[in-house]
C-alpha cells in the first residue's frame, strides 16, 4: 500500500525500462501496422514497474513515456529487438505485464 519492500527506481533502470518499452512500441508498428498512443505507453509502464516491483509516482511514469517515445532511432531499436529475441517472446512479454498480445 505505501510501498514497503520496493525498490527504488533509477537512471539505469529508467533507461532500461524505456529501452523494454521501445521494443515493445516498435514491435506493435511493425506487426499490427500502428502506433501506441501515450495513454497505452503510461499504462505499459505502470504495468512494468508493478512487475518489478518498482516505488513509482507520476514522476516516473512521465519520464518512462517521454523516454520511450522520443525513442527515434529505429534502427538500435530493431538491433535490441533481435539481440534480445524479443519478436518471439512478445507473448510472454504481455503475459508478464497482464495484457493480450495486440493484433
């Protein structure tokens, strides 16, 4: 309820975190031939710190969206993408944050 025994959030794990979230935003382009509006962008982060178990506040959900979505180059993107195999784990990425695999 007050965040007990959460960890606090930082500028590497922001980074990290928004770097998770361009892959996922540019998957959905790729694949479902959209884009995430920022209200789904601010909930997938909400979603992310919740499984990690993350302290947040407005702050942080703020600094995740304008990370991920000014998040241009596509290219390092689609390169993270592959290194991490991140096409074939969407699934399970969804799953771990409780939401359907976009279509």
């Amino acid at each position: 309820m007050f965040g007990f025994g959460k960890k606090k959030l930082d500028d590497r794990m922001l980074g990290m975190i928004s770097l998770e979230i361009s892959m996922f935003m540019r998957w959905v382009e790729v694949n479902c031939n959209r884009m995430l509006n920022p209200d789904d962008v601010e909930d997938i982060a909400k979603r992310i710190l919740t499984r990690e178990k993350y302290k947040f506040g407005g702050d942080e959900i703020t600094a995740l969206t304008l990370l991920a979505m000014g998040n241009t180059d596509f290219k390092r993107v689609d390169s993270l993408r592959e290194k991490f195999n991140f096409d074939k784990n969407v699934s399970g990425f969804c799953a771990s944050i409780g939401i359907s695999v976009p279509k």
